[in-house]
C-alpha cells in the first residue's frame, strides 16, 4: 500500500528552471546593432533541506502508538518506536528489536529472542518485559485487537518472549510490528521508545532529536525535527502552505482526503499499511452460497471480456530534439539524426509505455522485433484504461 508525501519544493524549482534553459551564440550583426555589455555568468543553484526542518503533530494528545491519533501523531511516532518485527516492500517480517525465533507448529507456540543492547531514550536497556507489556496492551486496543486476536497466551523467560496462538499461523511474524514502549511509561504524553528519533522539550516547543545511541548505527538525515502544533487537518494544511512545516503525510486511501496547492511535491512512499476488504456473508444477499459462487465466475467473465480488447504496440527506434526552425525547414532527403546507435535495442511501447526492449529484425519482407529484455509487466488494469 502507497501512502503519498507531500514536500515544499522552493528551493528546487531555481535548479528546475536552470535545467530547462541554455544559452546560444548570437548571430553576427553590425556591432552599431548590438548593445554593448557583458553577461554576468549563470550561478549553480544547489537543492539542500532546509535548515530548520519541521513536522506538524497535535499539542496535548499522546503520542502513545497503540491509542495515538490517526495521522499527524502516527507520522511523528513511527521515528519514536519500533517493533519486533518491521514489514520490508513484499509485506514479509525481517527482525528488528527481535534478532530470531524459533516456531513449534504443532503447539502454536513461538519464541522471540529480544536483541541485546537496545535501550530507550532514557538510557534504560529495552527487556523481555516491555515487549510483553506492549503487546498485552496492544491486545486490548482498538487499533490491534483484531491483528492479535489468536494470541492465548505470553510469558516472558530470560531476554525472550513466547507466544501460543489458538490455531495454527505460519505468518504470524508479520503481525509483530506492533511498536514497543518501555514498561511504565505509557501514561506519559510521549511514552520512551528505542527509536532513531527522542522526543524533547523546551522554552520554544517540542522537537525530536537523532537518537546517537541507536542500535542500528545509522546516522539520520537530520539531527533534530521541530514539531509545529497543528490542533486539526486544516491547521495542518495552512502550517504546510505557509511552509512552517516541511513534510505531511496525506493517505489517499483515507477516509479524509488531504488536498494542497502551490509549490508542492508528491512521492509515493511504501508503507506496511494494509487495506482489506471484506463481505458480510450472514446478511442478504452475500449470505447466499450460490451468489457467493457466482461472483469468482462473473470476475472471470469480465477478465475475459478485457483480455479481448486491441492494444496499440508500436515500436520505437529512437527521439531527437530540434528547433523549430530546423523542423520548418525539413525537405524531401533531410537527416534526421536519433539519439540512438546502429546496432542499439530498440524500444517497445504498448499504448505509450515503454515495457520490453529488443533487437531489430526481418521477416518475410516485415520488420519484427525480437525481445531481449522485459522492463516491467504490463498491469492489465492500467493497459485497460486506454483501450
């Protein structure tokens, strides 16, 4: 799932601008004819962050992650705290404050060994304990009573934890990224984490600072954040427009669309945020077998319908650019040169958009193209749009 960040982009739209410009000779007139002075050279703009760095995030409201507020809060939080377990982009668990497990399938029991050395942000060394007292109240929470549901049982033993689920779950790791908190603390506005980020205070606001005892070793992007109050998303939205703040999170699969204008820009940013969608199948109509057993056969009616349809697949030697002039004056024997060598592969484009590449090739007095190399598999949804 795709969430989409959105930044302030002043200081990159001068190096935009620059790169779409250049300069040619003039050509030779009467000197009378030319002013007389000389140009200043063009200096290089360098894109760099800002030098005060900023999020928005909600005063007064906790920044606990198992209870906090959707949004502004979670942003802040996910730099706070980590997990056992931390989903990587195909949605599969790689150990992060757990170093490894062992699982008893018949029991349904696994045991977490917890990474040794790993403190929070108040020094203290993170324990079997705190991850126990996390997630017995993660059990009991809104935002992951159903992920945790089959759990039975946790005890705690030495530096591990051990889970017995009611039935049977090879993929259970994947549900362990549940973020951990040091024992005690939860009441506290900003609960201690083992994070890369501390939260801090002082006379002028809240800030986060680079945790420099962080486990990982990895030094962060910037050494410290500043956090703007923003009590609401149209708060937010204006923090962001007058550039107070430097990045917000907008979810397009939220319920709450976040819109903004001006110089902004957007990246897709993957997330371990899954969407599910489910049927109701003890209420009309669903709660009919037959109905539920007709919809597979109606999907596969409409894929055979799309997969009937004609695509536009063009191959392309190559591009150039010229000037307008230059294209003004093309005649009958004219040289158009391509940014392509003899003997380079070839591009191939269905409807637009560039999948696999090849080599050139004749047959019965027809060009073909013989595919050596496959960019990217054509996604049947994003092809049937255009057809």
């Amino acid at each position: 799932m795709k969430r989409r960040l959105r930044g302030m982009l002043p200081l990159l739209l001068p190096l935009l601008l620059l790169t779409g410009c250049w300069q040619e000779e003039p050509p030779e007139e009467p000197e009378e004819m030319l002013p007389s002075f000389e140009e200043e050279p063009v200096k290089e703009v360098k894109a760099a962050l800002p030098e005060r760095f900023a999020l928005p995030y909600m005063p007064g409201r906790s920044l606990d992650p198992v209870d906090c507020a959707d949004g502004m809060q979670q942003t802040v939080s996910s730099l706070l705290y980590e997990g056992l377990f931390r989903l990587d982009g195909r949605f599969e668990a790689q150990p992060c404050l757990c170093v490894s497990y062992t699982h008893d399938e018949t029991a349904g029991r696994y045991t977490f060994a917890i990474r040794e050395g790993v403190q929070f942000s108040d020094g203290s060394l993170l324990t079997a304990r705190d991850v126990k007292a996390s997630l017995d109240r993660a059990r009991e929470s809104e935002r992951y009573r159903s992920r945790l549901s089959e759990i039975s049982s946790i005890s705690v033993k030495g530096d591990s934890v051990t889970i017995v689920l009611s039935s049977p779950n090879a993929a259970f790791p994947a549900l362990l990224d549940v973020p951990i908190v040091k024992s005690g603390s939860q009441d506290s506005p900003a609960p201690l984490g083992t994070g890369p980020y501390f939260y801090a205070e002082e006379e002028t606001g809240a800030y986060l600072i680079a945790n420099q005892s962080w486990w990982r070793g990895e030094r962060q992007p910037v050494e410290r954040i500043a956090l703007v109050e923003a009590p609401d998303n149209d708060a937010m939205l204006y923090r962001f427009s007058s550039h107070e703040v430097q990045l917000i999170t907008a979810d397009l699969t939220g319920v709450t669309a976040v819109s903004t204008t001006g110089s902004v820009g957007c990246v897709d940013a993957e997330t371990a945020v899954m969407q599910y969608v489910g049927c109701n199948t003890a209420a009309a109509p669903l709660d009919s077998t037959a109905l539920r057993q007709a919809l597979p056969q109606e999907q596969k009616q409409n894929l055979d319908l799309i997969m009937n349809v004609s695509l536009e697949v063009a191959v392309e030697i190559g591009r150039t650019r010229r000037k307008i002039q230059d294209i003004i004056a093309f005649s009958k024997g004219s040289l158009v040169v391509l940014d392509k060598l003899a003997g380079d592969q070839v591009d191939l484009l269905v409807n637009g958009q560039c999948v696999a590449r090849g080599d050139v090739v004749v047959i019965d007095d027809n060009f073909g193209i013989r595919i050596t190399e496959i960019l990217e598999k054509p996604d049947i949804n994003e092809l049937a749009k255009y057809s």
